[in-house]
C-alpha cells in the first residue's frame, strides 16, 4: 500500500508554541494576577459513552452532567487510548501511549514498565497540593474488587477511600441475562430498594464531600471516581422507574452490516451474544437507569462546589474511560473500535474560562494531563504524548490539526485506528487481517466500510500514513 507523508502545517506548531507562552488561566482568572493555586475536581466515570443529553441524546436524562457542559466546554470528538479500563487509565494518568506502558490488559501495574513516570496526581502532590482519591481512579475490577486497593498506586495519594455499598452485599440477587459472562463483563442487572448513599456510587460521593469540606481552605486534587454505568447495571428502583422498557429503543441496525467488517474488529459473537430484542431492551434500559443515577451523584458533588464556594476556584474535568456499545454493529460493552466505544464524554469547566461551547476538534484522554497541568501552572516531570487543551478552551474552533489514536488488542493482534474530524481508520494486524474506512460526514453510524472502493484508494493511503505517523515502530 502507497503510503504518504502527512503534513502537520506549520502554522500549528506555532500556535501550541503561542498556547504554552501564555499566561496560565490559574494567572489569567485571579484578580490583579495573583497566583494563587486552583483546585482540582477530577471526576471519572466508568464505561460511560456519550448517550448524554448534553451529547445530543434527549431520551436518557443527565441533567448535572448537562449543566457542567453548560458550565464549560465540551469536546464532541474526545478519544480514548484503548478501549478498555487499565489500559485506558495507565494511560491517562502517566501521560502515556499504550505502546509505552505495554498495559494492554487488567492484570498489570504500570510500574512495572515504568516504575519512575510521575503521574497526574503525582505531579499535584509534589506540588503542595492535597491529593486525594475516592473511588475508582486507577483500575480494580468492578464489581469483584470494589471495596479494595485494586491496582492503585499509593503514592498517586495523600489519602485514598475505597468505598463498599449495599450494590456489593447483594451481588446474589443481580439477575444476569448473559449468565456464561462473569458480573464485570455481563449483561446483568438489579433495580435495588433503599437510597442513594446507601450504594456504592452514593458513598463516593459522600466521601469526596466530606474531603471537600476538610479542604476547602487549602488547594486540593479530588479524584472522585465512580463505577456505574460499569456492569452490573444496579441503582435504586426510582431511576428504573424512569425508563420504562417498552420505551427503550434500540441502535439502528441494518441488514448484512457485517458482510464487510473484518472478522477481528468483532468483540460480541454471536452478535447480540444471541439475545433476543426483549433481553437487549432489558439491558439498555438498566445501563441508562445507572447513568442517570450516577449523574445524581456527579449532581451533589457540583451542589457542594457551590455551597462552599468553590466553583469560582476550582478546574472541573469529567471523563470516562472508554466509550460503550449498546447494540451497534450486534456489539455490546467496549473492546472494539467502532465510533461508540473509542469516543468518550469530556468535559472541562474552567473558572473564569469559555462557557457553554463544543468543541469539534478530535482530542485524547492523554491530552487531560497536560491540560491540568498548564491550568494549574504545574511543570510535567517527563515528556507528555498529549497536547494541552488550553487554546481550545479559550477557543473551542480554534485551528486543530491533531487525529486521535486508539488502540485494542485482539488475542495476539492489535487492531489500531486512527479518527480525524471527518474519517476513521483502523487496520487490523497491520492491515493483515482487515482494513476499515468510515466517513462520518456521510456515514456516521459506520455502516459503509470504504477500505475496498477505488474512489478512497487516495484517502486509504493518506489515512494509513497519518496511523503509521502516529504508531511509527508497529510497521
């Protein structure tokens, strides 16, 4: 295959030389420029895909994730590394690619490649802030480990909390439509009695308020990281109540969408893992049902920022690890990169920044490191694969020439891909095993694999260099 150089215009490098010569926001929003420290809330979601209304999807209903995007800027186009949660967070949070912590499964601690990298919390803590985690940061199996350490890392911490709710004392009544799939990684589900505070997720964000209140005088990083949607789907029966399933309605599917999808870039086999319309509606009415309730949660989170008047002094980031699939393609969960699983929510609130934008730039998790660490006027202690996303929050349009990248390994092969603003690609084992080409400025919902049909064969070539550009030892 003919491959051909890309070109990062030049007039980019010079705008990122300009983003780092600027003031800091920390400079720019206090007054008469005093350097005072802002504070971090640092909010991860587990398994959350962008079924959001402030996302464009008016039927599940988030109204405090909603009002944070109103608060701030929201990328549209946001990626993750590799779709799958230790992989995906390793990342994240030492600034690094996949292929430089070698994390490509949920055994591994990151330090054992790279037992010196300084990661995102780190680097606060190093730097006279509180660091504290609450829940789910680095990853620990869900539901198996809530209540554990997992594979945190310690020294991330001035304090860490690992709260275990009624969702983990009644695992025996998770009623589990795929029941050859272990909890962590089934279509399972329960609609609890009892309150919010009394799960884990509530708990969570009990705890990051109590940390709040005992800090609120001193600058901090908070981590608060919750578990749902993560499967099993459990929440309290009310926000069940709120979707009735004969309402859930499912992804559009197409008749023969897999004739010209490579074998590997398939996750879920059978499609469906053979269930019927009934069961699927049934799962996704429980996914939703928990990401509403954890958006309750994010809710008294940003209530207490406001009680304590911290709003005005405080960075807010919200993240998911990976994106979700919920029925597209016949697949379900993550490890696949279609468009649902690779692209995540995020969404930064800035005091004193740009409110209420979107920004359509592609953009990474790995870009989150820097961008905290620029807002906060902290120095990284190693180079950093990400890009700050400092311009685009002050300008969400501003020029932005920079593709996402992800990543996914499927038994002993890596399927890699690369998403500009308007297309993916992905070559399975270096193009051995498939090719995929999508426009999603005709084809947003991937249905039309372009790989094959001579009128892209110039785009195929472009869009292999720029994959070859952005893994240069995988060729």
């Amino acid at each position: 295959m003919m491959i051909r150089k890309y070109l990062v215009p030049a007039l980019l490098a010079g705008l990122l030389v300009g983003f780092q010569s600027e003031k800091s926001f920390a400079e720019d929003t206090q007054p008469g420029n005093a350097k005072k420290k802002l504070n971090v809330l640092f909010i991860a979601v587990d398994d959350l895909n962008t079924d959001l209304g402030c996302y464009g999807n008016k039927f599940v209903k988030t109204p405090n994730i909603d009002r944070l995007a109103k608060r701030g800027v929201k990328f549209d186009k946001a990626y993750t590394q590799f779709p799958l949660c230790s992989p995906s967070r390793s990342s994240l949070l030492t600034g690094q690619r996949p292929d430089v912590t070698k994390i490509y499964e949920l055994q591994t601690h990151f330090r054992k490649i790279l037992p010196d990298v300084v990661t995102l919390p780190q680097l606060f803590k190093n730097n006279n802030y509180y660091s504290a985690r609450v829940g789910k940061i680095y990853h620990y199996g869900v539901p198996g480990q809530i209540g554990t350490d997992g594979l945190d890392d310690p020294i991330s911490w001035d304090q860490k909390v690992n709260p275990k709710g009624r969702d983990k004392a009644e695992e025996s009544l998770i009623k589990n439509l795929t029941p050859d799939r272990g909890l962590g990684s089934a279509l399972a589900w329960r609609a609890t009695e009892g309150t919010d505070e009394e799960q884990t997720d509530g708990m969570v964000a009990t705890e990051a308020i109590k940390i709040m209140k005992e800090k609120k005088n001193e600058p901090f990083f908070l981590a608060v990281g919750f578990y749902r949607p993560h499967s099993p789907y459990v929440a309290p029966k009310k926000y069940f109540d709120l979707y009735p399933v004969e309402t859930i309605p499912l992804p559009k599917e197409i008749e023969n969408d897999l004739d010209d999808i490579p074998e590997a870039a398939l996750f879920t086999k059978p499609a469906h893992w053979g269930l019927s319309v009934a069961d699927r509606k049934e799962a996704l009415r429980a996914y939703y049902a928990t990401i509403t309730f954890m958006d309750a949660q994010v809710g008294r989170l940003l209530d207490e920022l406001d009680r304590l008047k911290l709003t005005d002094k405080t960075v807010i980031v919200l993240w998911s690890d990976h994106g979700y699939n919920v029925g597209q393609h016949g697949q379900w969960m993550k490890q696949s990169l279609f468009e649902n699983s690779a692209r995540v929510p995020l969404i930064f609130s800035v005091p004193g920044g740009t409110k209420g934008k979107a920004s359509t730039r592609t953009v990474e998790l790995l870009d989150i490191y820097p961008t905290l660490a620029e807002l906060c006027g902290l120095t990284p202690a190693q180079k950093l694969a990400g890009t700050s996303l400092t311009g685009l929050l002050k300008n969400p349009d501003s020029v932005w020439d920079k593709p996402a990248y992800t990543q996914v390994r499927r038994n002993q092969i890596f399927g890699r891909s690369v998403r500009t603003e308007r297309f993916r690609y992905t070559e399975w084992d270096g193009g051995n095993a498939g090719v995929e080409l999508y426009d999603h400025q005709t084809d947003p919902n991937e249905f039309k694999n372009l790989a094959k049909e001579s009128t892209y064969i110039i785009t195929v070539n472009e869009m292999s260099a720029l994959l070859e550009k952005g893994y240069p030892d995988t060729k």
